[in-house]
C-alpha cells in the first residue's frame, strides 16, 4: 500500500510539472476530446448508459478490454477500430510526454544533490 501511494504521488507530481509544458497541454486535451467524443458516440450509437459509455471508451483506449461491454452495431464495430487506432496514439503520447517529464525531474533533482 505505502509503494502504491509513493507511486501515486509521483504520477501527480510529474502531472502538475507537466502542465507547464506545451506539447503536453495539447496532448492532454486531445485525449479528454477523444474520450468525450467516445462517450458521446457509444450513448447515442450504441445505446450505453453514460457511465458504461466513459467505461467502455477508456478500457478500450487503455486497451484492457475487459469484454463485459461490446458494441453491437456494425457503425459501433466500425467506429471502435478507427478510435482505437486514433486514440491509442493520442493516449501512449501522453504516457510518452509524462514519463518524459518525470524523467527529466528525476534526473535534475539527481544532479542537484551532487
């Protein structure tokens, strides 16, 4: 539990660097259109209520996929694998873009303590 709460509080402390950055602006927000626009599509398309829809659009970009939701209509199929194409780039940008960061942080705050 206490590695799990170490971790967290890295994940937010290099997010709150991060949000100085540009490039990782952008990708923020393409990412929570992406999301948006997924949410949006799979309750009007295919019918999910609005938290199976967040649900199923992130589990689909993160690509865990537990296969508990699915769409059932071919626009639904169709539409699923060109987001997933699209929005899995989106996603692993941002990742890319944070560890970055974070990286970068870790590797000044090693240098500052010599």
């Amino acid at each position: 539990m206490i590695s799990f709460l170490i971790t967290l509080k890295h994940l937010i402390s290099s997010f709150f660097h991060s949000m100085k950055d540009k490039e990782f602006q952008g990708l923020l927000v393409l990412t929570l259109t992406t999301l948006l626009s997924g949410t949006i599509f799979y309750a009007t398309v295919e019918g999910f209520r609005l938290v199976d829809a967040i649900y199923f659009s992130v589990t689909t970009l993160t690509t865990v996929g537990y296969g508990d939701l699915a769409p059932k209509t071919d626009l639904g199929k169709i539409f699923t694998i060109l987001y997933l194409f699209t929005g899995l780039g989106i996603i692993l940008g941002l990742i890319r873009k944070l560890t970055v960061t974070r990286t970068t942080k870790r590797g000044s705050e090693d240098r500052s303590e010599e």
